[in-house]
C-alpha cells in the first residue's frame, strides 16, 4: 500500500484532476515496483474512457493514453469504480 501528497497547477475540470491522480497513482506503483494493483475511484467518465482504450478528444484525452500505455507495465491492474451514495 502507498500514498502520496502533491500540490500541482489547479487544471480547469474536476476530471483533469481525477485522471491527473490516476497517472500518478500508477507511476508511483511502477517506481515502487508493484506487479498488481486495484485502483478506485469515482469518477464514471474517466473509467468508461479506459475502458473504451482510452481515445478521446477531451482535453485530458492524451492522458488516458499515458494512463492505458502505464499499465501495460503490469501483471494484473484492475480499475474499480467507487460509487458514491
């Protein structure tokens, strides 16, 4: 298990954050050298669009392709959705 806090440049939408979040969850989890790794979340948008492969023309499309291309690096990496009630 691993956590991390990080300031960065405010992006515009709350889904750039998300996706932002994502990356870099999976980037620490490569420096780490973990093999399998769950990742959670809540937001709908960004796991349809990793599942779909990623293609978008969003403005935070050519990081869901960093995101998809990250985890090929993986055994096992499973995206699961958190819903919130």
């Amino acid at each position: 298990m691993a956590s991390l806090t990080q300031q960065l440049p405010l992006p515009s939408t709350v889904i750039e954050v998300e996706v932002l979040a994502v990356r870099r969850a999976i980037e620490i989890a490569l420096e780490i050298g973990f093999d399998n790794i769950i990742l959670e979340g809540n937001s709908e948008i960004l796991f349809k669009a990793l599942k779909n492969g990623g293609r978008s023309l969003a403005q935070y499309g050519h990081l869901t392709q960093d995101i998809l291309f990250l985890s090929s690096h993986f055994q096992l990496l499973i995206f699961f959705l958190v819903r919130w009630h």
